[in-house]
C-alpha cells in the first residue's frame, strides 16, 4: 500500500504535464535518496485523483480535470504501470473533484455533482452521468471543489473559498449518496 501511495504522489506531480516526455526535465527535479521520478501517463490538465479498486492485479486512478472539461481512468498492471487512458467524460465545467465510492465514480462540475455507476466494468463505453444534485453555487471563480468520502459515508462538497466564505458552515456540506 506504501508504494501505491507514493507512485500515485509522484503521479500527480507528473500526469498533467503536457508536451513529449523528451520536453520533460525529470533530470532536473532534485529527489531524495532512494528515491525515483518518471513519466506514468499524460492527462490533460490533471488535478484531483481518485483510486477505483485495485488488487494485486491492478487497478484503476481516476482524474479530474480543470480547464479540460474531462475525466479520464488510467488503468495499471500489477507492476503499477500504466497500461491505458480512457476518457470517462468531457464537456464538464470544471470537473476537478473525483472521489469513488462502491463502484461508482463522483465528479463536482461547479453547481453540480454527477455519479457515474458501476464506471469500472464500463471503461470502454462509459455510462450516462446520473445527477447527485444540481443545488451548488455556480459561480466558477472559486467555484470549482475538491470532494472526499468522509468516515461517515457522505460525500463532502465545500462551497466557496475557505479562507474567504462569509458564512464558516458553509464551507463544506456533506451530501449523502442518491
């Protein structure tokens, strides 16, 4: 579980980088001994990741994306490789937050949030978003959300820009799955 941890770390810091692997300076980024850094898969615009079910035969990372309006899964080995990209969906405003619960995927699109059922068996012909809720401000500035399962089950969605939310209760609320 250690090493899933640290490769999908490094992945974040490497999948949204756009251009050839060869226009990568991954020589240049100073690592720690013992320590390594590489190019795992290329999505557009990368931000929030979230790990589908994986054993020791692979798995699935989902990731958000910001300006590129896309999801993609990224399939990988048991030697964590990375074996394929498919894109789940595009089109989205802001899709940054994913978070998988059960077998299904969440995606945060600003005023809404959208569940993709059974989305691992269904990679290759990606099923109909099914509307969580459509009740979010829809402003994009600030607009976009980071979301997670919290221990208790619920969905966490936060509204607004923390550190400048006008009313603290409201910068997260949990909403329960539908």
């Amino acid at each position: 579980m250690h090493r899933i941890n640290i490769l999908f770390g490094l992945a974040l810091a490497m999948i949204s980088l756009t251009g050839s692997a060869v226009d990568l300076p991954l020589e240049r980024i100073k690592l720690p001994q013992g320590f390594a850094i590489e190019l795992w898969a290329r999505v557009d615009n990368a931000r929030q990741m979230a790990l589908g079910q994986h054993d020791g035969h692979g798995g699935t990372l989902f990731v958000g994306s910001m300006q590129a309006g896309k999801v993609h899964a990224v399939s990988f080995g048991a030697d964590f490789k990375a074996q394929r990209v498919t894109l789940i969906a595009s089109g989205l405003q802001l899709p940054v937050g994913v978070a998988y619960r059960e077998g299904s995927l969440y995606v945060s699109a600003v005023n809404r949030i959208l569940r993709y059922d059974d989305i691992e068996r269904r990679l290759e012909n990606p099923p109909a978003a099914v509307l969580v809720t459509d009740r979010l401000p829809g402003e994009t500035h600030h607009g976009w959300k980071f979301i997670a399962f919290g221990p208790d089950g619920k969905l966490y969605v936060p509204v607004g820009a923390p550190a400048t939310s006008a009313n603290p209760m409201r910068s997260a609320l949990p909403i329960s799955r539908a």
